[in-house]
C-alpha cells in the first residue's frame, strides 16, 4: 500500500487530502505514480504542473526517486514568497 497525500492548491483543486493505493509493480517510481494520477483525467491535470514538488517518506526528492510497497508520498505546489 501507498499513501499519498496531496497539499495546498493540489488537495483544494482535487476535493482529497489523501487516499492509499496498491503498490503496483508499474510504480516504480514517483514519477509512475503520479503518470497514473494524471491518466485518471479532469482536475487530475493538476498534477501535471511544472512547479510540482514531492517529497517520500517525509523526504523532499525528485520525481526519479524509487517507490517500495509501504511509502508515503506527498505532492505539492512549490511556495513563493515575497
């Protein structure tokens, strides 16, 4: 199982904070995942974003990084400020 979690914009935008999935062979990494988030279509676009940013298990890494049955997953917006 994978937790995922979805913050800011992501959460308000898809109406989900979080939900768990089956670790699927196909996800291999983040980046698997979040092809399989984005294929579900609409609002799931948001996930497309070129400022997105996620961190596994509490970690803040790229969407290269491995996924193992277990992991939590958090995607974000990247936070300006002025």
């Amino acid at each position: 199982m994978i937790q995922v979690q979805y913050f800011a914009r992501y959460r308000e935008t898809l109406g989900l904070d979080a939900e768990r999935l089956d670790a699927l062979p196909a996800f291999a990494t983040l980046e698997d995942l979040r092809q399989h988030l984005l294929a579900r279509g609409g609002v799931w676009k948001v996930l497309d974003e070129r400022g997105l940013m996620c961190a596994r298990n509490e970690e803040l890494c790229s969407l290269a990084e491995p996924l193992a049955d277990g992991d939590a997953v958090a995607f974000f917006p990247t936070v300006t400020g002025g």
